[in-house]
C-alpha cells in the first residue's frame, strides 16, 4: 500500500473577471513509504498548487477535486478531510518546507516559539520539553550553537540557516512524508549542496519519504527516485529518475534537459534554451500546451490533448505527446 496515492488532482480557481482557470489537472501519481518524488517544471506549472492543494493551503478561490488517499482508505482523504482532522496530518505526519525561507518565518517571533508552538499542538509537550526536543532537532540540521541560537529572531540567520531552521520545524514531528518547495530557491550553489545533502541523509537514515518541488532539473538528479514533469498544469512524463535522464521521451522533458549547462561543453557552447513562454493562464489552446514551442509539433498536437499513457519501451513510465517514443529518441540522438 502507497503512503500516499494521489489520482485525478485538479485545481481550479474563480476570477472576478473571465472564465475559471485550470490550475492542476488530472495530476495522479504515488509516493511510496522512504521513497522520494521530484516534481519538476516551469514556474507557473502548478507544481506548488499540487501540494497547497493536498494540505487544504489553497486560496480562497480555489477549489480541488481528484482523490488523495493517505495510508489507504484508513488514513483518509485529504481532499475531503475536514480542518479538524487535517490539522492532525499537516504539520504532524506530513511536513512541508514552504518555499520561501526569507518570508515563511514569522520575524517577530523567536525560532523558540515558533517551534515549540507544533510540539505543544500536536505532541502535547511542555514548554520545557517542547524546547528541548527543537534543540535536538536544530542539532539535526546542523545548526550550530543550537541552545543559544534557538533564542533569535529570523533576521539573526542567513539564508541558508534559515532553510535549516524551516525543515527543522518541518521534522518536528517526526513526519512520514516531507514536501519541500523550492528549499534551494535563492541559496549560493554552496548551500544548495548542504541542503540537499541534508535531505538526502534525512530520507536515508529516518525513511523519511520525500516530495521536492523544484525547477532544477540538476537538483532532482542528486535527490529523486521518481520524476514527474509538469508543464501547463498537467503531467507530460514521469519516470524513474534515472531512465528518464538517460532517455527523455517528451520534448518538454528534452528541453529542460538541454538547457543544462555541462562540464564537458566547450567553452563558447551557448546555453540552450526553450524557445517562447509558457501560457498564461486561462489561455491554453484547443490541444497540447507545449506545442507552440515544440519543434515535433503538427496539426493533431495543435487541436487535441495527448492522454498520459504508458511508455512502451519502459514499464511504469508515463508520458503525454503525440509522437512516438522511437521518434522522439531517433530525432535527438
């Protein structure tokens, strides 16, 4: 049984002006008991509202629908879960490392009290006990001095203390699943080595399963099992990490890849890109979102949506286009 199994995720949020926008739509996939997830795309992709989505963080307009079943039947779905018992999940068996380490800490408390504050939630510690267990953790993610630092305030940290301290509170608990959001997004390459490090060392040493949400395709590499990538709200491919860098099947994916700067290219190799935007919202065409800025496009790409099926040279992969897998490969080789 997965710890969580998402199936036919979609977000939709109301305008005051103009039609409904589609968000998410139909995203399905499962995270297994220390098994880690990379969803992986473009900003405005609707990576982050995957999973504001499961943890009822959704706006005021927005609206979800789809399954998310966590531990089966028995665990609930936390798309229908009341506040009540989405409270005892979120924040206690599921941590999330919000996106912004900068702004997601609240600088007029101490990290103190915003960490014991869930211990004495969730845990029903004291605030002695509460304390002691946010140093012990804090010593976890490698923050130095811990007993004394726990009294300052956010601005007394640096960036990337600051993300230390984020999935510190996120571990708080002890949770099965972690999400981190973007937990790299405006830290030196440096840091971005320690914090994924640190990721890595948490999902191998205490099973803790992982979501990442990221753009960073080299990110996901050092980190994920399993890629799922997003563009335009919806899945184009996933895959294991491994057979999908070593062979990408949608041109979306092919894209993101070569934009990778490598050691091996020549000094004055230009950087690749993806020709165009992507589309606002609200104004996807009638078919593919990705075809006005793929070279494979033809006319069934520009008036129908492709469905996410399985890849036919590779069991459990999914991808969504219209091409054939052995076309794709034989145009990029």
């Amino acid at each position: 049984m997965a710890l969580l199994e998402v199936k036919d995720l979609s977000v939709r949020f109301t305008r005051r002006e103009g039609p409904p926008v589609d968000a998410v739509q139909r995203v399905s996939f499962s995270l297994d008991a220390g098994s880690t997830l990379g969803i992986v795309g473009e900003s405005g992709s609707g990576k982050s509202q995957t999973v504001m989505a499961l943890l009822g963080l959704l706006s005021s307009n927005g609206s979800v629908s789809g399954t998310a079943l966590y531990r089966g039947e028995d665990g609930g779905d936390l798309l229908t879960m009341n506040n009540a018992a989405l409270n005892r999940v979120r924040g206690n068996r599921i941590g999330m490392v919000f996106q912004d380490p900068m702004t997601a800490l609240n600088p007029f408390l101490t990290i103190e009290r915003q960490m014991t504050e869930s211990l004495q939630l969730h845990k029903k510690l004291s605030r002695r006990e509460a304390r002691r267990r946010a140093i012990e953790v804090l010593d976890t993610v490698r923050i130095p001095d811990a007993a004394r630092r726990i009294g300052m305030y956010p601005h007394e940290f640096s960036g990337g203390m600051r993300q230390r301290v984020m999935i510190a509170m996120a571990l708080l608990s002890e949770p099965e699943i972690l999400i981190a959001d973007e937990p790299t997004t405006a830290l030196d390459v440096t840091v971005q080595a320690q914090i994924i490090e640190l990721l890595r060392e948490l999902n191998r040493e205490r099973g803790t399963a992982i979501v990442l949400i990221t753009h960073d395709m080299g990110v996901v590499a050092g980190l994920c099992d399993t890629v799922m990538v997003m563009y335009a709200g919806r899945t184009v491919e996933q895959a294991d990490a491994r057979a999908l860098f070593a062979a990408p099947t949608h041109p979306y994916t092919i894209g993101l890849l070569n934009a990778l700067p490598r050691i091996t290219d020549d000094d004055d190799r230009p950087l690749q890109t993806i020709p165009g935007n992507p589309p606002l919202p609200g104004q996807i065409g009638a078919g593919c979102a990705f075809a006005p800025r793929c070279s494979f496009a033809d006319d069934t790409c520009r008036t129908t949506v492709p469905s996410l099926d399985a890849r036919s040279d590779l069991a459990g992969a999914l991808r969504a286009c219209h091409r054939p897998v052995s076309a794709i490969l034989e145009a990029v080789r």
